[in-house]
C-alpha cells in the first residue's frame, strides 16, 4: 500500500542549535497531501512543503513548493524523515 506525507517546514526558534521545524501529515491520495501542504503555506513562518510518496520499501518526493530548488535536504532513516536547510558549500 502506497501512503504520502506531507511536511511542512519553516524556521524554529533557534536554527542554528534546532533547524527547521517539520509538521508531518499522512495522506491515502496524492491529492489530499497537495492540498494540505498548500493549505498550510498560509501558516506564519512557514517556508514550503513536501510530499513524499511512500510504499512497503522506498519513498520518493512528489510534489514540493516554497523553497528554491537545492534550498532543502530530504533525509530519512528507516522511514522517519525530516526536512532541513540544505548544506552549502563552502570555499577554502
């Protein structure tokens, strides 16, 4: 069986000690994820949203709106997941 997650993501208080704050929310249809990460773009400090589908051995991103492209970093370990700014490259 296939689910999808939507997480919205945003700033914390403290981003630079606790990252982005991740609201997660599962979905049996593709079209209901969209709709709720769309819905809460109109939160306060909300940044963008993901959709990941999800099935018995893989998880891909679907759908994603808010943050530039390369902005976010999508982990997932054993099926927890979390969204965070990207890591920058840095010169030396």
């Amino acid at each position: 069986m296939t689910d999808f997650i939507t997480i919205s993501f945003g700033p914390s208080e403290d981003v630079a000690r606790l990252g982005w704050f991740n609201r997660k929310e599962r979905f049996d249809n593709l079209n209901d994820a969209k709709q709720c990460g769309r819905r809460n773009l109109s939160q306060p400090g909300t940044f963008g949203y993901v959709v990941i589908e999800e099935g018995e051995d893989f998880w891909e991103v679907v759908d994603e709106l808010g943050a530039p492209v390369h902005a976010v970093s999508v982990t997932a370990k054993r099926f927890t997941y979390s969204v965070q700014p990207a890591p920058q490259l840095q010169l030396v």
